[in-house]
C-alpha cells in the first residue's frame, strides 16, 4: 500500500508554532499490530481508504509502528487545572501523527492515544486498555449520532502486548480525529512557562484554525473569547439536553474548538437527577450533571485569565473586558438549554413562562425517579402509562399546562410531534450496553460493539429494532461507577 492508495495528506501546521508547546515524539512500537474497529464512514470523510486501511498496512499505522507520510509525530505540551489543582500535564500516552486535510480542504488532528510514553508521561507507563479505548470509541460515536460536537473515533489496534493495571488488560492504540487538540489547558500552559508572544502564537494558530472570521476583528483576541465562550456554553447545554455527564471537565479536557473531548469516566443519565455521578474518583460530586454549567463557566475563567496579557496592555483594562466576556456566559448557556429544551417539547416560539414549564417538568421526574430519555420518548408518542409518575395528580395538571401551551401556538399535532422526536432520542448509549459490547470485545466477539454502533448512529429514527436499546439497567446493575479508564 503507497499513502497514495491509502488516501494520507497530511500536513503538521501545529509543529511550526514555537517549540515550548510540544515535544517531537513518535509512537513506541508495539509487538502486533490488529485493528479491532474501524471507522469506515469517518474513514471515507477523511478522504481515506478503508479497504487499503484495513490490511497489514493499516495495522502498522493504527498501531504506531509506521507513520504515514507527511506526518510528523509530536507530544502536545499543555496544563490543566485537574479537580482545581493546576498542573504541569501534556500528551503523557499520546501522539499527533499530523492534520489529514480532506478532499474538501478541511483539517483534522490524526492522534495515536495508547502510544507509548513521551516527556509528559510523568510515572505513566503511555499505554491504554482495550477496554476503555473501546469505550471512547462507542461514545464518541453515539454523540455524533446525536448531533452534538465531538471528537471522533478512526480505529482501536491491539497492540499484542499486556498492560499492568489493577489486572492485565489487552493493550490497544485509539486513533482519534479531533477538529485539534487546542485545549483550555494548552492557554494555561503559554501564560505559565511562555512569554507573551508564544500566547499569541497560540492565540493566532487557534483564532487561524477555528474562527477564522475573527482575524479581522479590532480586538481579536476579545472576540476569540467571546466566540470560546459561546460554544462551549452551546456544547454544555446539548449534553445537558441528552443526560451526558462528561466525568472530568477538567480545563486540559475543555477544548478551544467546542468538541466534547477524552471520554474517561463518562456516561448517560438513566434516572433524571441533577447530583448525578458515575466517575469512582469524583466523591464531592464536582462534575455532577446538575454542575456542568457551572463548572464549563468557571473553566473559561481559567481560560480568560490565561488570555489576559492580549485582551489589553493595561491589566485593569484587561480584567474588566475579560470580566464582562464571561459575565455572557450564565446567560448564553441558559439561553441555550431553553431553548433545546424547547424543541424536546414541541415548542416553536418563546413564551416567558416555558422556562418554569421546563423546571417543572425536570422536577417532577427528580421526585419521581422518572428514566429522562424515556420521558421525553413517552411524551412525544404520548404513551402516558409507561411511568408511576404519569399517573399523579401533579403530573396530570402539568399536563395540562403543556397541553394548553401547545394549543396557543399554530403547528398542527403532527408537526409538534416531528419536532420532539426529532430532538429526542429514543435510544443513549446505556451503561450496561455498553459494557456488555465491551466485555464481549474484550472476549473477542466484536458484533455486540458493531450492534450498537448501528443502533447509536440513528437514535432519532424511532423504529421498532431500537425497541431493547430502550431500556433502563436492571437494579442489579446500579449504581453505576465508571474509572478514569487509564
Ligand atoms: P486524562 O485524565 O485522560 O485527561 O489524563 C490526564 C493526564 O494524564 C494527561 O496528561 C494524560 O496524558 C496523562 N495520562 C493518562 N494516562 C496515562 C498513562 N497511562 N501514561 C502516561 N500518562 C497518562
Ligand atoms: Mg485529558
């Protein structure tokens, strides 16, 4: 296989900004290579060839032993604030091969994750488990299904060795695609160990890369803020819509383009409760569902705080523009979540009161343990008998509320019905399917994984096949914890 079959065009623009901001690194090569899974859809997009992909060749690549040509590996330098302890962090098991550029010209990160260690690894031995690699790969998925911004999964390669964990795992390689990498953490990383022109490189390659239409801006660096702001308060408020809890929003996981990025401890809500959690290392609830508003807010904080020195030359200047930038933010993300809200219950237009309406609603199903994504399904279809709580007095009168609000707008039943069941799924990625398509993958069945692959990339069909995706775990399976998945 030539590259040229393969369909690589890779460039590495991220190399050319100034050195501090990564190391030159390549993949550590693994004993045999095998995909396990492979994107061909995301493939095809990439302007690459899956059945040229899907060889030894392929293998080779996806595995870290071979780099396709034009690519030029390096580990990406950045800090975070991890749980609100600030640290020195960086790709510590991963690599960026490069940007593949598309046929249409546009550009994506190509990252090996699993690939070994690199100057960042600090005591990490830069290797990933099958497991958890499998399990980015299915949700990261399952967010492009349901329309919300993300990160994207390419391939999972077995690498043919074991990893040292809490047991021995298969040792895999995740290829993800991402619109970059630039993180909140990459911002923190140049205002902490780079002079003002490396943030302004940075600066410039971020604005160059996501919001090119801000170059002509007066002050550019104020509107880069802003526009961070807005889709990352556009993003928080979609995984609010679908009951996703991202699990680690810590600021090296917040990125600069608005992709969802580096699903760990992640999962989907069963039973509507804002104090939500199922990351085992997340004990005071800080990245609970009910807090990602608040904690996206204060990472972009962290965010505006590191841009400072270009918002203005005079510091107070510099606080204050930054100060009114986030002040936006609550209200941005509200103004969001309402109206998605809206749309899940068949509301066209705006009135004052549908933000008590919604309130309401959330309310009840907290009270009354309702499934959130089933609620919303049983709505839509107007199966009312499906829950305990449909049959109570206060849920009949909200009814009642809703009813009487859909009758002061114009569209007929059937368009509000189109409308909620095209933004509300009939199927997530429940956490029980998911770890049976994992645990079969790990026993080397990968149908179960393919299965709900399938099932998750048309979760607004409403069809009858999606009928046993639907269902909530058996008790026996709760409460749910998930791990970091290192
Ligand atoms: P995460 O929790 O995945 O966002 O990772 C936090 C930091 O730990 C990042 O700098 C990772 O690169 C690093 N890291 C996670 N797992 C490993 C590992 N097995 N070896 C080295 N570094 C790691
Ligand atoms: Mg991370």
């Amino acid at each position: 296989m030539t590259d040229n079959q393969a369909g690589w065009k890779m460039d590495n623009s991220y190399s050319r900004l100034p050195k501090i901001f990564y190391s030159l690194q390549k993949p550590t090569t693994v004993k045999a290579p095998e995909v396990v899974i492979f994107n061909e859809t995301l493939a095809e997009e990439l302007g690459l060839d899956s059945e040229a992909l899907q060889s030894d060749d392929g293998a080779a690549i996806f595995g870290g032993n071979e780099i396709p040509e034009g690519g030029n590996p390096l580990a990406q330098a950045y800090a975070g604030h991890q749980f609100g302890h600030f640290t020195m962090l960086g790709d510590g098991r991963a690599v960026l091969l490069g940007e593949q550029i598309t046929p249409d010209g546009q550009r994506f990160d190509i990252q090996l994750k699993g690939s070994g260690r690199t100057p960042y690894s600090r005591g990490g031995d830069g290797r990933a488990g099958l497991g958890p690699m499998l399990r980015e790969f299915i949700i990261s998925e399952a967010m492009v299904g349901l329309g919300i911004p993300t990160t994207r999964s390419l391939a999972v390669a077995t690498t043919g060795e074991e990893i040292i964990r809490e047991t021995m795992q298969t040792g895999a390689v995740l290829t993800r695609v991402a619109a970059s990498h630039l993180r909140v953490g990459t911002f923190q990383f140049a205002a902490n160990w780079g002079d003002t022109e490396d943030l302004r490189a940075l600066a410039d390659y971020a604005i160059n890369r996501h919001y090119p239409e801000l170059e002509k801006e007066e002050n550019r660096y104020l509107a880069f803020l802003k526009n961070v702001i807005r889709r990352q308060a556009a993003l928080i408020a979609k995984w609010q819509h679908v009951g996703f809890i991202h699990g680690v929003m810590n600021t090296d996981n917040m990125t600069i383009s608005g992709e969802t990025i580096d699903y760990g401890p992640c999962a989907f809500m069963d039973t509507y409760d804002p104090a939500t959690v199922f990351s085992s290392i997340d004990r005071d609830g800080r990245y609970a569902y009910g807090n990602q508003p608040y904690i996206g807010g204060w990472n972009l904080s962290r965010f505006a705080e590191a841009l400072l020195p270009l918002l203005h030359k005079e510091e107070d200047e510099a606080v204050k523009l930054a100060e009114e930038a986030l002040s936006e933010f609550p209200e941005i993300f509200e103004s969001e979540f309402l109206s998605g809200m809206r749309l899940k219950l068949g509301l066209f237009n705006e009135e004052k009161e549908d933000k008590a309406l919604i309130a309401d609603l959330l309310n009840l199903m907290n009270q009354h343990k309702a499934d959130y994504t089933n609620t919303f399904k049983a709505l839509t279809f107007g199966k009312l008998n499906e829950s305990e709580m449909f049959k109570t007095e206060e849920f009949t009168q909200w009814h009642e509320k809703w009813q009487g609000r859909l009758g002061r707008q114009e569209q007929s039943k059937e368009d509000v019905q189109d409308l909620m069941s095209d933004n509300n799924p009939a199927v997530i990625p429940r956490n029980h399917r998911v770890e049976e398509a994992i645990e079969a993958a790990n026993n080397g069945d990968l149908n179960v994984m393919v299965k709900l692959l399938e099932i998750m990339a048309n979760p607004y069909e409403h069809s009858p096949d999606q009928e046993e995706f639907c269902k909530p775990a058996p008790p026996s399976a709760r409460p749910y914890r998930t791990f970091c998945g290192t």
